[in-house]
C-alpha cells in the first residue's frame, strides 16, 4: 500500500522551522523613533496619529508580522548610519471627520512603526494656486517637506468621481524643478483613495498619472477603501478611535506600505542615477555654454571706439 505522505516531508518541515525562526525576532517589534530621540517639535507639528502608548503597545499594527520589511529596514539602517526613510503624507479633505485623513493616519503608524521618519502636511491654510503667493508660509512648509522626503504617501477622496481640489492644490503647489532641484524627481510613491458609494479606482488612476508627471516612481499597489463611512470604529472607541475595522481592504493598505517601503530601500541609493538623463545634460552644457559666451558679448557691446561706455 503507497503511503500519502509526500517524500520530500523532512525538507518541507525544515522550510517551516526556517520560516518560523526568521518571523520570531521580529513579532512585535517596534523600529519606530522613540520619544526620547524624537524632535518635540516635529513631533507635536507633524505626527498626529500617535497613539498612546498603552494604546500602540496592544494596537493592531503592532501585532502585524512585517518581518522581511523590518529586516529590510534594519540593514537599511545599519547601512546608512540611522538615515530613516524619510516619508511625506498628503491627504485631501478638511472635514471634521475626514476619513482620507483617517486613512493616511493609519499609513502613517505602520510606516512609523517600520522605522520611517513619518510627517502629515495638514493642509488647512494653504491658498489656492495662483503666481503670487510663492511666499506663502504654507506654501514654502509643503515645498520644504517635499525636498525634504525620500517618497510620498498620497491619500485622496474620490470627489464626483475623481480626486479633490483638496488634494490637487497641493500638487500644484510643489514645482518641478526650483533652480536646479526637482522637489519630487526620485522620490517613490504609494496611493490610496477612500470612496463614499462603492469601490471605484478614478481617483488612484488620477494619482498615478500626477505622480508620474511629477517624476516619482510609484508602486504596483494600491489602496480603495469602498463606503468609508462603514470601515472606522467610532472617534470614540477604546482603540484610540476612528481606526480601521479588520478586513481585507486594511490587510491591502498594509501590503502597500509594506511594499512601498522595500521599494524606498532598493531605490533610494540610486536615485542620483535614474536623474541622469541625457536631455538634462545637454540642457546643462548648452546654458554652460552660453554663459561662458555671455560675458564676451557685453564686453564687446561696452567697447566703443576702443572707449569703455559701460559706466556712462
């Protein structure tokens, strides 16, 4: 009689026992910038969805089995002499209860707790696009948290089917290039929308043509939340409130951070090299070019019958 036990029983036991031994040390565990190494500034201006930490301690996310990412984020640190990755989130509504706010708080504590140096630009006060208020305090916050960031978390609600004005505003607020910088050039990119009725993709498919023209590199992933307004527990709850019910479209959100932050790892010590493009380059010698012309030029035009005219 054939016996139904597969033959290659002691390597699969032994791809179980190695599997278990790599997700143990990391069951649990919190890379996340501790309050003593935290700046109180940044912390109080940029990280509002800090939760408690007898709250974060028995918290969803930090019974989440993220190993291959922290282990990932580990070595990233040890590599980089504890250069966290350095996140910007943007989301689109002011309203009192706004739940593509709610969402971005939730992306931002995994984030957080997979070691990123997370900061949520709250987007109250920021004018509407025009040519003149460049000054703006607002307007100079978001461009700096732009250069600033090594990848992006854009959170919109999809608004008469498409993304808000919200939302849009602050894209538009950051330029392409200033001088010779490209505040968005390099950086990675996950996206994610929240949805009144039903589940629709308008919204993420428009964050990915905007990233893509702002030069960024955004992941495969993406996160839908269909009827929002039935996937947070109340502003009340013992779990610090107005936090994601357990489902499939959480489990979506954690896979795309996951995912966001190992494409921030392998891609951020290459992004000088995905800049170099030849259009850019010649760009560069020919403005070289003509300032080393320039100066000739207004010699000439300030020599007048071998007089110099340029100071009368």
């Amino acid at each position: 009689m054939s016996s139904s036990i597969p033959s290659n029983i002691d390597t699969l036991n032994d791809d179980a026992d190695n599997a278990t031994r790599e997700i143990l040390p990391y069951l649990g565990r919190m890379l996340a910038i501790p309050p003593a190494e935290d700046d109180s500034e940044i912390r109080g201006a940029y990280r509002p969805f800090l939760l408690d930490d007898e709250t974060a301690k028995n918290d969803w996310i930090a019974q989440l089995e993220l190993s291959t990412a922290m282990k990932m984020v580990q070595e990233d640190l040890q590599n980089t002499r504890r250069d966290r990755i350095k996140v910007l989130v943007l989301y689109g509504s002011m309203r009192s209860r706004s739940y593509s706010r709610l969402l971005a708080y939730e992306a931002a504590r995994i984030l957080f707790r997979l070691g990123c140096d997370v900061r949520i630009f709250n987007p109250e006060g920021l004018p509407v696009k025009d040519d003149v208020q460049h000054n703006h305090p607002k307007v100079q916050e978001l461009r700096s948290l732009s250069k600033w960031s090594d990848g992006h978390v854009w959170v919109s609600p999809e608004q008469h089917g498409n993304l808000t004005a919200v939302f849009k505003n602050q894209i538009d607020w950051i330029p392409l290039s200033t001088g010779s910088v490209r505040p968005t050039q390099g950086r990675t990119l996950v996206i994610a929308q929240v949805c009144g009725g039903s589940q629709s993709y308008n919204t993420v498919n428009s964050l990915r043509i905007l990233g893509r023209w702002m030069r960024m590199f955004t992941i495969p992933n993406q996160s839908s939340i269909p009827k929002a307004y039935t996937q947070f527990t109340d502003g009340d709850a013992a779990d610090g409130g107005s936090r994601l019910i357990p489902s499939g479209n959480r489990d979506r959100l954690v896979d795309c951070m996951e995912e966001f932050v190992k494409f921030t790892i392998v891609m951020r010590p290459h992004v000088d090299l995905f800049a170099d493009r030849f259009s850019e380059r010649s760009e560069k010698t020919q403005q070289a070019e003509r300032q080393q012309q320039q100066p000739k030029t207004s010699d000439a035009r300030n020599i007048v019958n071998g007089i110099d005219v340029s100071s009368i």
